[in-house]
C-alpha cells in the first residue's frame, strides 16, 4: 500500500515552473513603464554574482559607493548605482552612456572619485580610465536576492554567450551579470546598452526574457537598434531635452499638481534634505525654506503699501481741484 501512495505521488515541482520562464505570473504585468527614464547608470564590477549577500550595498566597496551617492543624492540626478560581476577587477566602474571605464577605484577613493568624476565632470587623475566599445548586456542574476532572477538570470547568460559565439561577436558583445535592479516579478531582467546607427548610447530595460528571446535581442535591438515593444520596460532619455523643457522640468513644484514657477530659479547650494519620490520624481530642497510669515503679518504688509498709494491718490486729487479753482477764479475777475 505503501508503494503504491508512492508511485501516485505527485512530481516534485520544478524550480523553472516555481522560480523561473513557467512560473504563473510570467506575462502577467504590463511592462511598459515600469522603468522611468533616467539620464546615467553607474556600474560597480564587485566579486561574483554568486557570492553577493542579499544586500550587497551593504559590505565593503558597495557600501562605500552607496554612502557616497546617498550623501550626495543632490548632485547626482538621474543617476543609478548597480553592482556587477565579471569585471576585469574589483572596483572597476563602468559609467553609460558615457562609455568610459575606471579601473580599480579603492575605498579611500571613492569619495573623491564621485566628487570629482561624477558630480564635477574632471579627469580622474589618481587612476587609470578608458573608453569602452561595443554593447553590453547586464542580467539581473542576484540569485541571494530573489530566486527568480536567481534561476532566470544565469540561464539568459549561457543562451546570450552561446548565439554570440556562433555569431562570432564576443569581442563586440559583452554580457555581465547585474544585482537587483527592481523588479523581480519581471525576469529574466536586463539592460542592453547599445551604440544605435549614429553611435548614441541608451541603456534600455527589458522584462520576461526568455532564452528564446536572446536570438532577437542580438538581431533586432543590438544589430538594428530597434526596441523589441513587447518586452520593453522603459530606459534611459534617447536624447537631451530642448533647454527650455529642462527649464521647465527643474522648476516643478513637486506637489503632484504641475504647477511651474514663472520667474527662474537661481541654483544655491544645497543645504536641506532629499527623498525620493514616485516614478522618479526627487522632492530634493536646494536650501533651508525660509520661516513661513503669519497671515497677519502679509496683510498689514499688503495694506500698508496701498495706504501709500491712497496717500498719493488723495493728494493728487486735491492738488487738481485747487489748480481747477484757482484758474475759474481768475475767469471771472478777468470777465
């Protein structure tokens, strides 16, 4: 009797129909806009993906890069830190769509490093940089994090690295595993930062990728820099807003009602605190809010200037009735 209950036991579930491209809820979301656009991402290369703690950012040089960008949130707008594996050494960074690469930044140099490189534009003096080529792929593959990414992430890398090498583009096409990049219930997840036919990079976000996909994102996105639409989550501005929408942009009142500030807004140092809010909407405060007047106070303020004018006024009108009176006196004695 035993055996038999045994032999009628259910199949042990796999992990790809718990975890991974069967899983129930694959397709189940809409994609497009799940990502906001942003204007820069900020790649930290840091061990292997297999070793990283559910919070990476919490040890050792991620933590320092994430200290320093929190610290400095206000100087980085639009800007994005992510870890990733297979780098050539710990503390490369690898900064889009700039395409530039900065090897082996130490503890001790990255507060410098993001003052200098990031927020200030300067040559990095104290290390060695160079330009990058080619495209990148980065999958989210931060198994620790979340089990999805976990199954699907290393699987789209061993189905990019097979069709690339039968393409025969490995010294053009690079594919390296990512930490979590939000998201989770969208793997497989990655990034493609890609030159298009002008040579403008924009890193763009895909969701449920499939193996089955990576044929076309190689064929039809990074050969043809065409958006596969169906898998789209959104990325990174294609290209620099006109001066006047940024003008426009910057001087949103972040209170949900759109309202724009007529006259502009010089920039001052920043001195009060930031969050950041829904769909990537910062409420960072450029300076400490001047004490807000009593409602009294702006009264007596508004009815003393028009005390003034009425002043003024009265005067005026006294002044035109003794002219007019003086000059029907003269009529009539001259009469």
């Amino acid at each position: 009797m035993g055996e038999v209950e045994n032999v009628n036991a259910a199949a042990p579930v796999s992990e790809d129909e718990l975890y991974g491209f069967k899983r129930p809820e694959m397709y189940t979301d809409a994609l497009a806009g799940s990502v906001g656009p942003y204007g820069r991402h900020v790649f930290l290369c840091y061990k292997s993906h297999e070793t990283w703690i559910p919070r990476v950012e919490a040890e050792g040089l991620p933590q320092r890069f994430a200290k320093a960008f929190k610290d400095r949130r206000a100087d980085l707008p639009e800007t994005k830190l992510t870890m990733c594996g297979g780098g050539e050494s710990d503390g490369d960074v690898l900064i889009f769509p700039e395409m530039v690469r900065y090897k082996a930044i130490k503890d001790t140099d990255v507060d410098a490093f993001v003052e200098d490189v990031l927020i200030n534009g300067k040559p990095w003096t104290s290390g060695i940089q160079e330009e990058l080529s080619g495209s990148f792929v980065f999958v989210c593959a931060h198994g620790s994090r979340d089990k999805r990414c976990g199954v699907c992430g290393p699987a789209l890398m061993e189905k990019f690295e097979k069709e690339i090498g039968s393409r025969g583009l490995s010294e053009k096409i690079f594919v390296l595993p990512c930490s979590h990049i939000g998201g989770h219930k969208y793997a497989g997840n990655l990034i493609v930062f890609s030159p298009d036919s002008a040579g403008i990079v924009s890193g763009h976000w895909y969701g449920y990728v499939t193996p089955d996909d990576v044929p076309a994102m190689l064929d039809q996105h990074i050969a043809k820099g065409e958006i596969i639409q169906n898998l789209s989550r959104g990325g990174m501005r294609l290209g620099p807003q006109s001066e006047e929408a940024e003008k426009v942009e910057k001087h949103k009142i972040p209170n949900g009602n759109g309202v724009v500030e007529s006259q502009p807004v010089e920039k001052k140092e920043f001195t009060g605190g930031c969050c950041q809010g829904a769909n990537g909407v910062s409420c960072c405060q450029e300076q400490t809010p001047e004490p807000v007047k009593k409602e009294g106070s702006v009264k007596r303020n508004w009815f003393r200037s028009i005390e003034k004018e009425e002043i003024f006024l009265g005067a005026a009108v006294v002044g035109a009735i003794a002219t007019i009176a003086v000059a029907y006196s003269t009529y009539r004695r001259s009469g």
